[in-house]
C-alpha cells in the first residue's frame, strides 16, 4: 500500500486509510470527511464495504457535491461489478501479468476527463509500453457491450491486448460521475525502452 500513499502524497493530498473491519459507521464517517476515495489494487476483500462507498458517492454526487472517486487494478474490477446488472458475470479471466503495455485509446484522449490534462503527450501511451499490468481478471468489450449496467454506467477510453491478442478495458470513466478506472498501475512504475536505454518511466513523471 506504501505505492499508493506515496502516489496520493505526491499531489499534496492527505491519505486517510479506510481500514479493513471498520464498522460501517466509522467507514460513513470518513467518508464524509473526505474529499475523494481511492480503491486500490493488490489482495483484499473489501467488496461489501467497497459497494456502500460506491453508493455514497453517487449520492453525493447526486446531491451536487464534487465527490470523486477512482479504481486501480483490483479497485476497477470492484467498480465493474458495482455497476453490472450481472456482477459475477462482470469479470473474466484476463491475465496480465507483470508486464508493461501499450494502450489503444478508444477517442480522442483530449475528448476525455482521464486524459485532457496530458494534452498531445497523452499519445505517448499509444506509442510505448508505458502502464504497469499485474491481473489475473478484467472486463473485455464485449462484456461492456452485453453488460446494460455496465455500458450505460461507463465510456471506454483505452484498450491493451494480452499476450494472445485478446482486447481488455484498460481504462474508463463514469458517463456522468466522477468516478474512474484503469486495469493498470499508475502508481506504479514501467519499463520503458527508449532511445535504447532502459528507463523508469511513471505516472507521475508524464504528468509533469
């Protein structure tokens, strides 16, 4: 977790955690203290809770507050089964593993919230394996597509393929909250051929 801390940290922001066997009511309080929520990747259970966080925060954003919230990895595939009308079908076995990759942007990234403050170097994810996957589960296109909740909930904004070719969702973004996802590890870094020289290359970095 000390990825996502130091991740959240570096745009100034301060990191409550929501901890794990908290009641439901000190969880609520929390939230209600704060402004945004991260669900992040790695191993845990937080499924239940995560559902009642994802509910608030539409409301929230119903109610006219600016609430956002995001998912990484783990933290994604718990946003696509909030959002489908069949959850245990929301999932398939996409693996991923260690691996840095290419995204194929479905628009426009300067259409799109994720990707607009990039501006033209937002395309450098097309052109290098610049995200960090380690998965063993995601959301193809065609589940967003035969999915009703998950394609009215979600705008697709990139793809990547596995190893066989096979397309996953790398990124989305609410149609009408401010609520995101990606499949890949922002927080993390990849590694980036360049020029002929092995480098680290992260999030943070492109956005500078």
């Amino acid at each position: 977790m000390s990825a996502y801390v130091k991740y959240i940290e570096s745009s100034g922001a301060r990191v409550v955690p929501i901890i794990y066997g908290e009641s439901k009511e000190i969880v609520m309080d929390k939230v209600s203290k704060l402004n945004g929520i991260l669900f992040p990747g790695g191993a845990g259970d937080y499924i239940e809770i995560g559902k009642m966080i994802f509910e608030e925060v539409k409301r929230r954003n119903d109610a006219g507050q600016f609430y956002p919230l995001w998912g990484t990895c783990l933290g994604f595939e718990r946003l696509a089964i909030y959002s489908a009308d069949q959850p245990d079908k929301a999932l398939e076995n996409i693996v991923a593993e260690h691996v840095s990759l290419p995204i194929k942007f479905t628009k426009d990234p300067l259409t799109t919230r994720m990707y607009e403050g990039l501006g033209p170097m937002a395309w450098e994810f097309e052109r290098k394996n610049m995200t960090y996957n380690a998965h063993m589960f995601g959301v193809s296109p065609a589940k967003m597509q035969s999915d009703k909740g998950l394609n009215s909930f979600w705008d697709i904004t990139s793809l990547s393929y596995t190893e066989d070719g096979s397309p996953f969702i790398a990124s989305f973004e609410a149609k009408h909250y401010p609520i995101f996802g990606t499949q890949y590890h922002p927080e993390k870094p990849s590694s980036l051929w360049l020029d002929g020289y092995n480098i680290n290359h992260s999030w943070e970095s492109i956005q500078l």
